[in-house]
C-alpha cells in the first residue's frame, strides 16, 4: 500500500468521522428549537436515523448508486463494483469499504434533514417507514443520477454538485416541504390570521448544534474530494469556512433589518445556510467567491422564514430556507461565479434542479400520502397539546425540572 494511497484513506475515513458527528449537530439543533414536551421524540428520530441510514444503504442503496449492471442493482447487500474486495481501491485513493461508509454516513443525514420539517406533530412509526424508503430508494436514485455516473454526469455541459447542494440538501428540502404540508401545521401556529411563535425550549443546545454541524461540515465538503490532495483540499476548508461566515454576517444585518433584534436563531440558520450553498461548488470557488455565496445565502434564509410564514407552511426549524433554498441558490451559483460559470453550466444547473426537485417531490407525496392513508401520519390533538415524550416514549427529557424532591 502506497503512501498517497494510506493518507487519502485515512482522511477520508476522518472525513467519514466528522460527517458522523452531523448527526449530534443535527439532534441538538432540532431538539433545541422546538418545545420541552417533544424533547425525548426529537432525540428518538436523530438516535435512529443514522441506523436506518446505514443499513437500508447497506442492504440496497449502495448498490443502486454504483451498481455496473443489472444483477449488481438488484443484488442484496453491499455489491462492490466488478464484485471487487472491499480491500480494493477506488482509482488508488481509498478502498471500497471506506468509500461505503462515507457514502452511507452522506446518505443517513438526507432523512434527517426531512425530520426538523414535521417535528412536533407526527407520529414516529410512519416517520421511520418515510425515512427507510426516502433513504433506502429516493436518495439514491437522484445521487445515482451524478455520483453513480448517470445520465446527468454524461450532458454535453453535467450538472455539478460537488457535494451535494441539490443532491442532498435540496432533495431532503423538498421532502421536508411536502411532509409538512402534508401533515398540516401545528396546533395554534396560524389562527384568526395570525401567526405563533413557537420558541424553542433550549438556544444553547442549538448553538452547540450548529456549531457542530459547521465543524462537521469540513468532512462533509472535505471528504467529498475523494483524496487528502492539499491544493483542493485546503482550498474546500477555506470556501466552506468562509461562506459559512459570511452567511452568518448577511442574517445578522438582514435579520435585524426585518425585525429590530438580534435574532440568534436567525444568525444560526445564516451560518447553515451558507454551509448548504457552498456545498455545491466549494471546490471551484475562490475566496471572495464563496463570501458572496454565503452573504447571498444569509440574507435568502431570513426572508425564506417569512414567506414560509406567508403561505402558512409550518417549518418548526427552517429546514426549508436552509436546505432547499439555499441548495437551489448554491447549485445555481456553480453556473453564475467560480471557474465553471457560463451559459451552458447555468442551464445544466436549472435542468438538474428541475429534475431532482419534480422527482423528489413526487416521491415524497406518493409516499406521505400512501402512509396517511394506511397508517395515519399525525397524533391525536391531546398527544399534540401535551408532547409526544409521554404518548410515544413513557418520559421526559427534564423530568425533575421544577419539582421539588
């Protein structure tokens, strides 16, 4: 084994660690934003997640993104490609057991981004029976359609992602965007023409969230090179790094324009928007590149939360401004700035929006509905009105606050 061949392998199996840690970013940041009473469910969603993830892309979703031919695509379990040993390397950079693992931890975090949009009002079970299908089948079907070689990465100008701005982000969006208009709002969120606020129980734990979402998304944007190269590798840190920043510094002027305070969940939501735009082309952006990306991205994800408000969608944690706006924003900006800009790489870019975002929305309503019907997708009012803790988990998360014992 050679010494490029050990060094690309050991970062990208860093890389798979850091994207793992999302998973903690992603429980603390939705459990944070939402209410005490539905504390214990939100943990329950992010604890199982990953599991999920990565055994449906064991069993099945591996091999529909890399599968050569038809009995690899159909074939159960994890079939690498030529039927290769998972010691065998990909182009000499890594082994095929690495590139599994990340892909798997890649494709565990779609559904839970799916999760912060129907947080609060729907039952658990058939939440897992849309995560398993969404991941297990929807998410590898469209990365397929670019990661796994297909017809999108063949167009006379392919579509570009480099780690997934519409692949995974904006995909989980739109699933998101449909499960709760499926589900409807929450309780009281839009009554006699008015709007709730629902604040959420814990702002730290939200911050710690982000935070290490932000850390972990150097493994994310990182990892997604494929080798521990240090020209393009330094390079994505940078992008990522500053968009984030940048995007945190558009919401925090556009924020306290649009409401008069210093908003943190607002600035939070900026620096995750920022991260979801760069992923796109985090690897073809120079510096001030990736700051106008992420300001764009900062000031869209305010006014994102507002109209969601408008049009009476109820987002409990801006999964929609954050992953699906800001992917589309991002994928666009592959084809507007950065070394691929031009024309042909604009209408590459709209035609794989386009696509990805009509199968994924006709995935999701199939798939919502078809649960709504046979299993039913949201609690009971009383389980709503006292928290899902109780009803589906016999606990609460803080069970001597405010008692005297």
């Amino acid at each position: 084994m050679g010494e490029n061949l050990m060094l690309n392998n050991l970062w990208m199996i860093m890389a798979t660690i850091l994207v793992f840690i999302m998973h903690i970013g992603f429980a603390a940041l939705e459990a944070g934003l939402t209410r005490q009473k539905n504390t214990i469910n939100i943990l329950y969603k992010n604890s199982i997640i990953p599991s999920v993830g990565i055994l449906t892309y064991a069993f099945i979703g591996y091999n529909i993104m890399h599968a050569e031919d038809l009995k690899g695509l159909l074939r159960i379990g994890v079939y690498f490609p030529d039927g290769n040993d998972g010691f065998d390397t990909i182009d000499d950079q890594y082994t095929n057991y690495t590139h599994f693992i990340f892909q798997a931890m890649f494709a565990a975090t779609s559904a839970t981004i799916v999760s912060g949009g129907v947080a609060e009002r729907i039952k658990l079970r058939p939440f897992l029976l849309f995560s398993t299908f969404y991941i297990g089948l929807c998410f590898p079907i469209v990365a397929r359609w670019k990661w796994g070689g297909g017809f999108m990465d063949n167009w006379e100008v392919p579509f570009y992602d480099f780690a997934g701005s519409t692949l995974l982000h904006s995909a989980g969006g739109w699933a998101a965007l449909i499960g709760a208009i499926v589900v409807g709002p929450r309780l009281g969120k839009f009554t006699n023409g008015k709007i709730k606020a629902f604040p959420g129980h814990n702002i730290p734990l939200a911050t710690l969230g982000v935070f290490l979402l932000w850390f972990g998304w150097f493994g994310f944007n990182g990892g997604s090179l494929g080798s521990a190269e240090p020209g393009q590798l330094s390079r994505i840190f940078v992008t990522t790094g500053v968009a984030a920043a940048a995007a945190s510094v558009g919401a925090h002027f556009t924020s306290y324009y649009q409401f008069k305070t210093f908003d943190v969940t607002m600035v939070l939501n900026g620096i995750l928007a920022g991260l979801v735009a760069i992923t796109a082309g985090a690897d073809v952006m120079n510096i001030w590149q990736a700051g106008l990306i992420g300001f764009v991205a900062g000031v869209m994800v305010i006014f994102g939360v507002i109209f969601m408000d408008k049009i009476k969608v109820d987002d409990p944690v801006g999964v929609v401004p954050v992953h699906l706006l800001s992917g589309i924003w991002g994928t666009l900006a592959v084809g507007l700035i950065g070394e691929k800009a031009g024309l042909g790489q604009l209408l590459s870019q709209g035609l794989g929006i386009l696509i990805v975002g009509g199968f994924c929305v006709g995935f999701s309503l199939i798939f919502f509905l078809a649960i709504k019907k046979v299993f039913g997708l949201r609690v009971p009012e009383t389980v709503e009105r006292e928290g899902l803790d109780i009803h589906e988990h016999s606990m609460h998360a803080y069970p001597y606050f405010g008692r005297k014992e």
